[in-house]
C-alpha cells in the first residue's frame, strides 16, 4: 500500500505505534493530514477506509483505487 501511494506522488505517513486507534486518529487531525487510510483486520483484505479531514466524509475503497480517492481536487 505504501509503495503504490509513493508511486502516485503521495507522501505517507505510518503509524504502526502500539495504540488504540481512535488516539492514532486524533494524531492525524493533530498533524493535519489530508487524508487518513485505515486499515482493519475486520475487514475483508483489499477493503480500507479513507477518512477526508476537511469534509469528514469517510469512504471504502479498494487498495486498487486508493490513489484517485487521494487526488488533490
């Protein structure tokens, strides 16, 4: 996954620390990142969700897709 974003010109931000999630989130809203990817184990492989920070909006998607739900507008 990070090597596909890299290879569209995203720059990537991991955050495999050892907390709860919901703290991994506020640290993204914290730093201001455009765009946040998770990924769960609930999910099925290929699925992730793409939280917007500016219109709160989150999506599903396919890693296969992940670079156009990335776009800058």
């Amino acid at each position: 996954m990070t090597a596909q974003l890299l290879t569209h010109n995203r720059r990537v931000l991991v955050d495999d620390r050892p907390l709860p999630a919901g703290d991994k989130l506020r640290y993204a809203r914290l730093l201001g990142l455009p765009h946040t990817i998770v990924l769960s184990p609930d999910r099925p492989t290929d699925e992730l969700e793409v939280i917007n920070r500016w219109t709160g909006r989150t999506t599903t998607a396919t890693s296969s897709h992940i670079h156009q739900i990335t776009a800058a507008p």
